[in-house]
C-alpha cells in the first residue's frame, strides 16, 4: 500500500510538471505570434527609400495588385503555420487541464482527514465535542 | 520560380559542441566574417569582445538553444551587445537586421522546449535546462524520467537580392521529434502544408516552412508526456479513490450527528446545519 506521505509529495510534483507544459506550450504560441508580427512590421512597412526595409518584390516588379498578391502569399503561409499549432495547442491544453483537475482531485483527497488516519486528532476532536452536546447513542451510530 | 536548397543532415554525438558551434556560427554568421574564423576557435573564448560582429548575433542564437531561459529572456541579449557600433538590433524583436557593412542580411529565429521521456532520444543534456525524475508511489517500473528539449530555427536570409539566399539551419539536442521533417527541395511537401516561395521573402517562407514541419514533433512529445504520467497515475488510483471518497462523508455524519443533538430528533438535520 503506499503511504500518502509519498502521495503528498507525489501529486503536486505532477501539478508542477503539467504546469510547466501548459506555460511552455502557451509560450511557443507566444514567441511564434511574436516572430510573426516581427516579421510583418519588417516586410509590411512602409518601403520608401529600398534600404530601410525588407521588400517581397523585385524594384522593377512593383505594383500594388502584386504587392497585395505577395503580401496574401506572406500571411497565408504563418497563418498556416499558425493555425496548425494552435490546434494541437489546444487539444494539448485541454488534455493537460483535464488531467490537472484530476489530480488535483486525487490530492485534496489525500490531503482530506480519514478513518484511518486522524481519528486521535480531528475525529477524537469531534466525538468529545459531540458527547457533551449529545446523547452516545445519537451519534455513535453513524460512525 | 526556380528554388534549390543545399542542406545537410548533422548528428553528432556529445563532446562535439565547438564543431556544431562552429558549424552554425559559418552558417548563420556574416559572410564578410567567414575568413576570419579559425576552427574551433570561436567555443574556446567564449568573451563577447572575442566574437565579430558578424558573428555575436549567432552566439545569441546558441545561448537560446543551450542556455537556461530567463522568465523575460531578450533573444538578442544584452545591453552592452545592442551598443554596438556595428549591429543594428532590432531591440524587443525577433530578428536582428545588420544594418552596416553586411546590411543585405536579417537573421531570424525561432525556439520551442518541450519535455520528453525518451531518454534514449536525448543526445546531449546541457545544465541550462529543466529536468527531474518522477517517483511513481506505487510501481518503481512505473517512474518517468524527464528532460527538457529544444528545437531551434535560425534563419539567415538577405532581403535586397530579387533571387534570394538564405540559410536555415535546425537544432535540436534529441532525435525526438526529427523523424518526419520536410525536405526543403520537396515542392509537395511545400504545397502539402499551404506554404508557397515568396520572391524575395523566401527564406521567410522556407523558415515558415521549417517551424511548421517541426510542429507534430513537438505536439507528440507533449502528448507522450501527458500518456506517460496518465500511466503513472493509474497505477492504484482506483484504490485510492475508493479509500478517499469515504472520510468526507464520516466528517459529514457526525457533523449531522451533533446538529441533531441540539435542535431536532436525532437523524433529522435542519438548516442551520454546519454552522
């Protein structure tokens, strides 16, 4: 049988450790939403002078449709990107609060007085606070 | 459009960092300072003022692959680096345009960590990095060992050149996760993922390209996690449950014992109960 001293140590260890995949998982969402506008401010700015900014298109190129076009093909490709992580994102975190909650379930359980483990403090407790309010036999029958 | 990409495959073993280190700083590294780097030389001083400015932007790239990751990290490090006379950075953001005597490039990167429990896949394990060891209370067979993984991407791409050159170069300290990547040169793959070239801005796309093949690697590895500890938990969580759900209800009844004592015939609780 294991003891619950080793389970109060062992479930929040598990807390942490699905705590740490859910912010890590959430950060890698960040950091791409972070590179992608990064990337758009570069490319998306306004291109004036040819030197100060990164252009899609060759200088003899230029046209606003094809611009427009270059600037779709930009977006669309991140946003596939994008999109398939965050649905595996998703599915992961769902997984991960699902299984936080039941662990954390399991630990309040652990933590939870039982019979067999503090009946000389809180279940004592109680049965003297009861026996002098009430009659032994309108208790003791539920115990 | 005509796209063609060189690439190479690189495993190697711990023991190798200087030869990885060299290999990624002569392929993320300004072209202008290739000549002046002598192999090996770059991990053996590791002093900011020992690299190049071609070559400090790389060293950024490598600390976020090997090092251990500050809550509010700065991709492109410090600020005595910012400060220098040579590099433009591009402060808060993920790329870094050398603006001066190698402006036609801008470096890009990209990091993702992960835990695995394939300790077999792990190649090399750095001090920077999260890892641990998961007792399970009830089967010692049952017990996880857990280490943190990166996958980096860093992209070198110019941005002036109509036809452009680029160099993606991918990291990661575990075979996990590496087994099903796109080839670059493969146009279906491409075309498989939504992701087209990009006149200019190919190598960006080829960097979007890269971070989304990398994307089930990294998804399965945290699903691996998530089955790894659902088959540490389950190991008795049957009994416990059995045992646990039962001290709440004793609490409850003698809780209902006691009210009844006071104020009603024994067995029927009234409102005020719990108070």
């Amino acid at each position: 049988m294991v003891d619950d001293e080793q389970l109060l140590e062992f479930y929040p260890l598990v807390l942490q450790i699905l705590r740490i995949a859910a912010d890590w998982i959430q950060e890698s969402i960040d950091d791409l939403q972070w590179l992608v506008d990064d990337m758009e401010r570069l490319y998306f700015s306004p291109n004036t002078s040819g030197d100060s900014y990164a252009t899609f298109l060759p200088l003899n190129l230029k046209a606003v449709k094809a611009e427009d076009a270059a600037i779709s093909v930009f977006k669309k490709n991140w946003e596939s990107v994008k999109s398939k992580q965050q649905r595996l994102a998703k599915t992961l975190l769902t997984r991960i609060a699902r299984k936080q909650a039941e662990v954390e379930s399991l630990k309040d359980a652990v933590s939870l007085p039982h019979s067999a483990h503090f009946p000389h403090d809180v279940l004592q407790a109680n049965t003297e606070y009861v026996a002098d309010q009430t009659e032994p036999d309108s208790w003791n029958r539920f115990l | 459009m005509i796209f063609c990409a060189c690439y190479r495959n690189i495993g190697l073993q711990g023991g190798h960092d200087d030869v990885i280190s060299d290999l990624v700083i002569s392929q993320l590294g300004s072209r202008a300072d290739e000549t002046r780097m002598a192999p090996g030389s770059i991990r053996r001083n590791t002093s900011p003022d020992h690299f190049s400015p071609g070559q400090r932007p790389v060293r950024r790239f490598l600390a976020q692959f090997e090092a251990k990751w500050d809550l509010n990290r700065d991709l492109w490090g410090s600020s005595d680096d910012k400060g220098s006379a040579d590099i433009g950075w591009g402060g808060g953001s993920t790329h870094l345009a050398l603006t001066n005597s190698h402006k036609e490039d801008v470096l890009f990167q990209y990091h993702m960590r992960v835990f695995t429990t394939q300790s077999g896949g792990l190649r090399r394990a750095y001090t920077g990095r999260v890892s641990g060891h998961l007792t399970a209370p009830s089967d010692v067979r049952r017990d996880l060992d857990i280490h943190e993984i990166r996958y980096s991407v860093g992209l070198k791409t110019t941005w002036k050149f109509d036809l452009p050159v680029f160099t993606l170069v991918t990291m990661s300290n575990s075979f996990s996760g590496l087994e099903d990547l796109g080839e670059l040169y493969d146009a279906s793959a491409w075309r498989a993922v939504n992701i087209r070239p990009l006149i200019r801005a190919t190598g960006i796309a080829a960097f979007a390209f890269r971070v989304r093949s990398l994307l089930p690697g990294w998804a399965d590895q945290w699903s691996r996690l998530l089955d790894q500890i659902d088959r540490v938990l389950s190991a008795d969580v049957s009994t416990r449950l059995v045992l646990y759900l039962v001290p709440p209800m004793v609490v409850l009844l003698l809780t209902t014992a006691r009210t009844a004592g006071h104020h009603a015939p024994a067995g029927e609780p009234q409102e005020n109960y719990g108070r």
